[in-house]
C-alpha cells in the first residue's frame, strides 16, 4: 500500500517506530504477513510429503525426513543454483578480462585496442556489474523465501 519512494527508503515504518517508543508494542500494533510468507501452506505441503514418504516406505525402509525436504526444495535451489552458476562463471570471469582490455587501451604506444573498442570495453563492464545487481539481489531474495 506504501508509494514507490516511501516503499524504496522504508518510510513506511516510521508510524511503527513512533508507536514503539510511545507505548510498548502490541501483536496488532503490527502488520500482517505477506501470503508467501505464511506458515500454513508450507506445513500442509510438508504433512503432504512426509505422508507420501510413509506411504513409500511402507515397512521396506525407514521413512527419511531429508528426502521429504529434498522433495520439497531440491528442483527450486537447482534452478537458482543454475542462475547463480551463470552469474559466477559467465559474468563475473568476463568483466575482469573487459576491464584489462579497456586499461590495455590506455598503454602508451598501443595499436591493439581503438577508440570505438574501448568504449565496447567500459560499456561491457558496466553491464556486467548492472547484469550482476539485477540477477544476483532477485537471486537472493528467492533463496531468502525459500527458507
């Protein structure tokens, strides 16, 4: 409910704040949680799980708390693991070997790297810090609601 800037620079909690050193702070003094982040469906999924693991071991085995977590979780961190490969190994290796040709281009008695060239250098490693704070943060946030 809170406007772009009052969202971007927290201003939003300031009412809270004010409220917390008036008075001591009561359970509906607060916000409600975000859908994503009750509890509810995450336990009903879990219980959902854990009685399919029963049902598979069915005596044969002892029923396994990792493989109902895995289960739970393991497709979701793959794929955010894949972005973060991509990141690590992709971004990260290039925008130092774009930055070393655009020093290169400021060696006295060079003819390897022209004018043009080096605006494509420092372009490209601007991209790749922008490329990085546009994946990596969204990265972050979706492991943090994974839990």
């Amino acid at each position: 409910k809170a406007n772009p800037l009052s969202a971007l620079t927290f201003a939003w909690t300031l009412p809270l704040f004010w409220s917390g050193l008036k008075r001591e702070m009561e359970e509906q003094d607060l916000f409600e949680p975000l859908a994503e982040h009750s509890s509810g469906p995450l336990g009903d999924k879990f219980a959902r799980l854990w009685e399919e693991e029963v049902a598979r071991a069915s005596g044969k085995r002892t029923p396994s708390l990792l493989r109902v977590i895995l289960r739970a979780y393991a497709a979701r961190c793959m794929l955010y693991g894949f972005v973060l490969l991509f990141m690590e190994c992709g971004i990260r290796v290039a925008q130092p070997v774009f930055l070393g040709k655009l020093v290169e281009y400021y060696t006295p008695h060079q003819d390897s790297v022209n004018q043009n060239e080096a605006y494509m250098y420092a372009g490209a490693v601007v991209l790749c810090s922008a490329l990085n704070v546009f994946v990596v943060h969204p990265y972050m946030m979706a492991i943090l609601h994974v839990g």
